[in-house]
C-alpha cells in the first residue's frame, strides 16, 4: 500500500528534481510529465539527474498551455503509466513542479492508509463556487473554447460574445453533472482506474478536449460518477489571488506554513531556499499527526485579496487613488464639524474638549492658519498650519489628518470665512457629523471694530457663502449627518442641541449636560441685524431673531457657568 | 487622438536620446556580461564618491546584478571608484545635464541599447528602494511576481528623510548608512493630484514643501517615481522618474478603491553633504524650473533649518511605512 506522484513540470527543473527525488527516497513511486516546451538540452539533463532513482519515470511529453485540455492529457498519460508500471501504489497524488511536501511523507502514506478508499478531490457544483475567472462559470461547460485565453484574448472574447449572442449551447454528456475544484487531487487506484478505463471515455474527452480549464473539471466531474467517497478538498494548499493566479509561498512563509499542517503546498517560489532545505530536510521530520489546517494562511491570504480590491477607506496614497464615487470611505474614521459654535461661545472648544473623549480644534480652515488643537503648528503626520499649504489641496489636508489620527476622534470648528472647497467633501463624506448654527458668522461681525459698510460687505459674503453650503448639506448628495439650527431657535434653547450634539458624538457618560459653555452676550444683537436690514441687507439665516432681546434672562450673568437639572 | 500624440511625443524623446548618445563617452563598458535575466540598476550622478560604496553595497545586498551610470564629469573621483567595481559599467559626459532633460536623454539610451527586456531600477545615488518584505525577500523575488502578475512597472514614491537637529551635526562618513543620521520623515502630510495628460499621479508634500515652500507649494518638489520597470526598447521616461511613454506604465495605483503593490523610495538627501551640494548646484544651474527648487533651499539654509518636529516619524521598516499608508503590500502576500 503505498501513494504514488504524478508530478507536471515546466519550470524550475532544479527544484522539481529536489522534490521528485524526495519522494522517490521514500519510496514513493514518481512519474514526472515534462512540459514540451522545455529545450532539449533541459529535458535531458533534468532526466539524467534523476536516472539513479529506479522509481521516477518520465511519461509521453505534451506541449502545455494554461486553461486548456494538454494539462489533462499529461496527466491521463502520467497517471496511465503510474498505475500500470506500480502495482502496489494505492493512491494516486496529483502534484506539479512548484509543490513542496511540508510533512513527512510517512505521515502522508499513514494518513492516505487509514482513509484506503477516500479520494481527497475538491469537487464543487458550477453554482457553488465563488471563484471563478472571465465571469464563466456554467458557460465554462456550454461554450466552446478553441483560442487560447492567454495569447488570443481578443479572439477568445470574441467567440465566447459570438456564442452567447447565437445562443449556442453545447450538450453536456448525458449523466454528467458539471463540478469544478482545484485542479491538485489525490485518488485511489480504483476511482482513477474507472475514470481512464472508462469505455465511455472517448467521449468524455471529446466533450472535455473544448470545455475551459478542463483541469478544472474533467476529473472533479468524473469522479462524481464513479465513486461516493470523496472528501471534497485538495491535499494540496494552494491559494488563489483575485485574478485567478496562485499566491507564491517564499521563506518567511516558513513558520506559517508549518503550522498549516497540510501535506503539500503550492505555489513555491523556486529561490525560496529556506523553505525547500527546511520542509525536504530529514530531520524537520517531526510527526504530529494533525489534520491539515490551513486557516490562518486562508485569513492572510484572503486579507491580501481585500487589500487588492478593496483597500483601506479613506487612504489616498501613491498606487490607492480612486476616482469619483470609488472612494470606499471618503475619509478613514468618524468626524464631527461645529460651524457657528466657537462664534457663540466663548469658551466652546474648551468646553467640548471636556465633554467629550475627542481632540478639538479651532478653525481648521480659517484664512490665517490652520488652527490646531492647542495652537500647534504643526500636527499628525507632519501637517503644517501653513494656510497656502493647506489650501493648495485642502481635500488632502483634511483626509490627511484624519487617516493621521485613525484611533482618536476629531472635531474642528468651521465657519463661512473659512477654505470654501472644503465644504462638498465634508457634506459628502458619511463619516462627518456637521453641527450648524446658521447666521451665527454674525457675532463676531457684530462685536468688531470695523466700519459698518464694511460689516456690511462682510456680512453679505458670509451669508452668501453660507446659503451655498447649507444647500450642499441638504443636497441629494449629502451623506454626513447634518442638524442645522437658526441662529434664533438656538439661542432659545441652546442646552437642548448642545445635549443632541454631544449624545450624537458618543459622550463618554452619557449623562445630562451639567456644564454648558459661556456664550457670548447679545444683547443689541438684535439692533445690529436690524441695522444690516436698514442698509438694504436681509439677513436670513439667523432665523426670526427678536429685535428686543428675549434670550437676555439667560445672559445676564454671561461670565458663570450655569446648572441644569 | 490623445495617445496619437502621446506616441509622437514618445518618439520625439527617442530620437533625442539617440541624438545625445553622443554626449556620452564610455569610460567602462562591461555589459556584455549581462545575462538575460538580469537586474538592471541605472544612475546619473556628479560628486557623489563619499556616498557611492554604501549605495553600492545596498543594491548588490538586494539582488541588483549590473549598475549602468552616467558619470556627469564628477572631479571627485566618483569615475574612478565606479570604473574599478566588477560589476559596473560607467559613461561620462561633460555636456549639459539640464539639457539632456535632467540626464533622462542619457538613461533613455542606455536603456534603450542594454536594458531590453530586463527589470531596471532608475534611482539615483541617494534613493534607496524599499518594497513590501524587502527585509525577507529579494529584488528578484519581487520582479518574478511582478512578471507572474503581468505587471510591467512599479510605483515607489520618494520619501525625504532627514536628521533630528541642524544638517550638519552629524558629519556623514563613507559607507555609512545614511538613514543611521537621517532616520525621520513626515508620514502623513502628502497632497496628490492627477496628471491628465500622462495619466501618472502628482505627488508633493513631506518636509521639503513644509519647510522649503510652505508660501508656494505649486513650486514644491514632485515626489511620484516609476523606479522598476521591465524595460522595452519603445519605452522612455519623459520627466526624471516621474512618468514615462507609453502612459499605461504610469498607472500604478488602482481607481477603484483597491491598492496596488507599491514601494518607497528613501531620499537621503539630507545629510551633512547637502549644503555644500547646494551651492554648487545652485552654481551650475543645470536643475529643474530655473533652479527654483536649490535657490529655495540655499535660501532656507542659510538659518540651518532642523527640519525635525515632534511629529516626525521615526524610521522603523517596510512594515511600519505600510501600516501608515505611505506604501502597500497590495495583493502580494
């Protein structure tokens, strides 16, 4: 009782020669088939390095492309001659020139012992199977596949879009139900036997000669007929990347691939020098007896196929720069945006800072500087407060500093006077949370030193400004969570919001407000809004503000902190 | 009708390659020993001896099999260092370095008549490239993925790296390795748009934008480099490194969300040989845009700048530049 390697070949002939010999010493029965595109002068050296070992042999030489039916005829023929020249072999083990044994092969032979008529095949319905290349699956099976896929792309598309649009529909053998699995198998002598002694087999291989990858199917199908034990997974560790082509195992594999437990693993890459002196080593034979398990290579692998096509939300870097819409995230993380807060109040990034776990920063955007978190001029990841900096690309400023400060939420106060291009990408980006006090600009309009034509230019630009963004957050567009407040309704009522908006950005207790931020007086506000309308300015954003002060009870000891409840 | 253009514009660069090759006078010409699989490193330099037998020795370390430089009439023995090194070949020229276009004429050609078909790295003498594993994985690892992947050129974006404390504290001595002194950079203040005429990504940031044009960024120095390419007799580069002809090379990131595979390449540049080099260059004035960049930093250095600031970032590995999203394994696993 034993297990045999059929063994397909085209490159890195020196490490084939490593592995085959291995298996051989272990009294393994090998036939190598060598792909017909190797030189001569390789071939033959390649044959006469393994002439000592009396059980390799080489089968009938087929040229070999990817995808198409020369890979199933070389291992017909190498199986054929497996099977006949070793009688005792009970086991069949399908395996290619890149594979590397990682456990001892007596470990192999006590396992394939144990299950005697168990053939290890992944064998999947066309339905199940998530991967699959080119969008075929089931057409795989019902088109016809006579250009190669790998130098006649446009002519394969071609005839594939031909076919479809025809309708032509290829027959299925009758009594076949189309599987795919990976092409690595191991099968018992008799199921193998069956499948290639088969008189049916002509036909099967017509049929299979034009179907798509056939390495894919012919046995994976085959095997559904003529035997019922099969273990529908591969022997073999071999994973796949998004575009279908295997992963490369290299030396700082090695750890990982120990701990896998499988039997054998593909792709390897031939220089991994590590890997091919530690796995084929005779005293790495450590016997554990475990069952193959190869979780933790799958999550990195997986994770690898995530990375590729999905990325990481909210990074924009030298080969991550997606177009409009691809974004997957327009920002890295959670964002809150307070316009019109720090005009009200005096002391409100002070405040918010206490209130919540966050960094809290002045204008982000103003027209100066890049006002930071504790007037820093320069913050993560080296971003300076240079306001000609910032603005020369201030999407990038803002994603920058997000991604920079992944872990800890931000918050920055944003006004009217501030960098307007900012304004789309926040009302956009569904990790902000903009919190607006509109027509609030004012305040500070309404305790500056300027001349009152001035003030009044000034207040028709910001109001201007203003109308804009506010329609762009309640755009169709918008995904951020906006609440917009008038200036008025505010003031009426401002612990209400405050407690909204803190709720909103994940208060650390979770208890009522017990301190609210100083705001400023206003009491002849209501005079100066009057007086902008006077000049033949409307004012509107601030709501139905009152001409004589109503919200003057709660101001009249602006400068204390007040309690509720 | 715009990669009609593109072609005539690549032909235009080839034809002016071909008319510069005769700036160039061999000095050591050992690439008949060039084997087909080899990789290619390429580089112009001008007094860089002091620096070239850590470079050197970086790339061998890596896997590079063959060096091709452009000697830029070096006065300080860089030719000569260079011509006695195995596995260098070396041309010279006195001619113009801005008008063979910032030496891409020279490499261009070079390329063109011994780069066919092998993977080549166009760095220069203070860029050295960093890769996903390249701490477990050589050069030839990577290019063979590449190639499985059908992927023709690879992306590593400039990093400046540079010293806590003034430029000159601490003296650079030959066969050092740079980043021992310059071990920072700035991980995150990067600004990126497309160039819609190539197709490649514009990057600017990092310290010298910070530092060094903080009121002109659009002056600021580009940063995006195409360094390993698995050359073809047709390609050129148009600008340094930055693109090249045929535009589908410079599509090294993807636009729909996923990461491309991409690596970094660290700038030492900031070492106590700079100001000296400053000077001289801004001197010569064979730079970019008049110059504009070394009259900026002659400008700056006069104050000894310490381009250090408590965010910078301190220099680990590929893992770390990774992790802060400066480069990215991509698929490759």
């Amino acid at each position: 009782m034993s297990v045999g390697f059929v063994m397909l070949v085209h490159t890195a002939l020196d490490r084939a020669e490593q592995v085959a010999r291995h298996w051989a010493r272990h009294d393994c029965p090998v036939v190598i088939h060598v792909d017909r595109k190797v030189k001569r002068h390789d071939h033959a050296a390649f044959v006469d390095s393994l002439s000592d070992l009396e059980n390799v042999r080489f089968s009938p030489r087929f040229s070999c492309e990817w995808g198409t039916w020369s890979l199933v005829e070389a291992s017909q023929a190498a199986s054929e001659m497996l099977l006949k020249e070793f009688a005792d072999v009970r086991h069949v083990f399908l395996a290619s020139g890149s594979c590397l044994p990682l456990r001892p092969v007596q470990e192999l032979k006590d396992y394939l012992a144990e299950r005697p008529m168990t053939n290890f095949i992944e064998s999947v319905t066309t339905e199940d199977v998530p991967w699959t290349v080119g969008g075929l699956d089931e057409e795989r099976f019902t088109l016809r596949f006579p250009f190669s896929w790998k130098r006649q792309r446009r002519l394969f598309d071609a005839y594939v879009r031909l076919q479809r649009r025809l309708q032509i529909s290829r027959k299925i053998p009758d009594g076949l139900v189309p599987h795919l699995g990976s092409q690595w198998w191991c099968l018992t002598r008799q199921t193998l036997t069956a499948i290639l002694e088969d008189p049916d087999r002509p036909t099967y291989d017509k049929y299979f000669s034009r179907v798509w990858i056939p390495d894919e199917s012919y046995y994976q199908t085959l095997v559904r007929l003529y035997s019922t034990n099969i273990e529908s997974r591969s022997l073999t560790l071999s994973k796949f990347d998004f575009q279908g082509k295997p992963h490369i195992f290299y030396d700082d594999h090695m750890q990982l691939l120990r701990r896998s437990d499988c039997f054998v693993a593909r792709k390897i890459w031939p220089n991994a020098n590590k890997l091919y002196d530690g796995f084929l080593s005779e005293n790495a034979a450590i016997m554990t007896g475990a069952e193959p398990n190869p979780g933790k290579i799958d999550r990195i692998f997986s994770k690898a196929v995530e990375r590729r096509t999905k990325g990481r939300p909210g990074l924009y870097m030298q080969s991550r720069f997606p177009n409009d819409g691809w974004e997957n995230g327009l920002t890295s993380a959670p964002y809150a945006v307070f316009e019109g807060f720090s005009e009200l109040f005096e002391d409100f990034e002070d405040w918010l800072a206490r209130m919540v776990g966050a960094r809290v920063h002045g204008h982000l955007f103003a027209p100066e500087r890049a006002e930071f978190a504790g007037g820093q001029s320069v913050f993560a990841g080296a971003l300076s407060d240079s306001a000609k900096l910032r603005d020369y690309n201030p999407e990038a400023f803002l994603t920058s500093l997000i991604w920079n400060t992944r872990g800890e939420r931000q918050c920055f106060q944003y006004s009217p006077r501030d960098t307007k291009d900012i304004g789309w990408l926040i009302a956009k980006d569904a990790n902000a949370t903009i919190s607006v006090i509109s027509g609030a600009w004012a305040v500070p309009l309404f305790y500056s030193n300027a001349n009152f034509s001035d003030i009044r230019k000034e207040a028709a630009r910001l109001q201007k400004i203003e109308a804009e963004h506010l329609d762009a957050l309640r755009s169709f567009y918008a995904k951020a969570r906006v609440r917009i407040w008038t200036l008025a309704d505010f003031v009426e009522n401002p612990m209400e919001p405050l407690q909204t908006v803190i709720d909103e950005l994940g208060n650390r207790t979770l208890h009522r407000l017990t301190e609210a931020p100083r705001m400023v007086s206003l009491e002849g506000f209501g005079q100066f809004l009057q007086n902008l309308k006077n000049q033949g300015m409307h004012p509107h954003l601030m709501g139905d503000f009152p001409m004589s002060n109503t919200v003057e009870r709660n101001q009249k000891k602006p400068r204390k902190p007040y309690l509720v409840n | 009708m715009r990669s009609y253009q593109l072609r005539w514009v690549r032909k235009r660069w080839r034809v002016r390659a071909l008319r510069k090759r005769r700036e160039l006078s061999s000095v050591v010409d050992r690439t008949e020993t060039i084997k087909p699989h080899d990789i290619l490193v390429m580089s112009t330099l001008r007094n860089e001896r002091i620096r070239l037998p850590f470079f050197l020795s970086y790339y061998r370390e890596l896997g590079v099999n063959h060096f091709i430089f452009v000697d830029n009439d070096s006065d300080d023995g860089s030719r000569e260092y260079l011509a006695d090194q195995p596995d260098v070949s070396v041309w010279t020229t006195k001619a113009s370095y801005k008008r063979a276009r910032f030496g891409a004429d020279w490499l261009n050609w070079l390329a063109r008549k011994h780069a066919h078909n092998h993977w080549v790295l166009t760095v220069d003498p203070d860029e050295f490239f960093v890769y996903p594993f390249s701490d477990t994985r050589n050069l030839r690892a990577l290019t063979d993925w590449l190639d499985a992947s059908s992927i023709k050129s690879f992306g590593a974006m400039l990093l400046d790296m540079y010293p806590k404390g003034t430029l000159d504290a601490q003296p650079y001595h030959e066969g050092q390795n740079p980043f021992e002194i310059a071990c920072w950079f700035d991980a995150g203040n990067y600004m990126i748009s497309k160039n819609p005429r190539f197709g490649n990504l514009w990057i600017q940031g990092g310290p010298r934008a910070r530092a060094f044009f903080p009121d002109n960024p659009a002056r600021a120095p580009a940063l995006n480099k195409i360094p390993l390419v698995k050359w073809h007799r047709a390609y050129t580069y148009v600008s340094s490194t930055h693109n090249l002809l045929p535009r589908g090379l410079n599509l090294v990131y993807d636009e729909w969300g996923g990461e491309k595979a991409s690596g970094v390449l660290l700038h030492a540049k900031f070492l106590s040989t700079f100001g000296h080099k400053a000077e001289e260059e801004l001197e010569r004035r064979q730079h970019y845009a008049a110059s504009h960049e070394y009259r900026a930093y002659a400008e700056k250095l006069k104050d000894n700048p310490d381009l250090w600031c408590n965010w910078s970032e301190k220099y680990i590995n590929w893992r770390q530049l990774e992790i802060l999203g400066l480069m990215s394994k991509g698929n490759w696993a």
